[in-house]
C-alpha cells in the first residue's frame, strides 16, 4: 500500500508495527494531525443523520454537519 502511494506522489503516514524486525519512519507531527481528523470524523458519524445523510440539500447537510461538530466539541 505504501509503494502504492509512493508512485502516485503521496505521502503516507502509516506507522508499522511495533515488533517488525526493520521499523517503517514516519512523521509522526503529520500522523498526530491524521488522528485528530480521524476522530472527528468518529465523532460526526455517532449521529445518524450525519452518517445516513437524510438532507437532500448540499447546504442543509453542511448546516447540520456544523452543528454536529460544535456540539460534539464543545461537550
């Protein structure tokens, strides 16, 4: 998968395994900010009318996306 990326210019952030005989480098700054939308992506899938997306209108779901993520870091 890594070579994959590699040929099409990307850069990946996939760490190995911790007990792989020769340890993959990665950016580690990069693979924290990764995190950090991973989860919030987490976050916005636990409501359902985000993961479902019920709105037919593009900015109907963009309004309840907002929503979603200030409510869900603000509690």
């Amino acid at each position: 998968m890594r070579e994959a990326l590699a040929e099409r210019g990307i850069k990946s952030c996939i760490p190995g395994r911790a007990k792989r005989k020769e340890p993959i480098i990665y950016d580690t700054e990069l693979y924290k900010s990764r995190n950090l939308i991973e989860r919030l992506f987490g976050r916005l899938k636990d409501w359902r009318r985000i993961a479902t997306r019920y709105d037919r209108c593009a900015h109907t779901f963009f309004s309840a996306i907002c929503i979603a993520a200030t409510v869900s870091f603000w509690l």
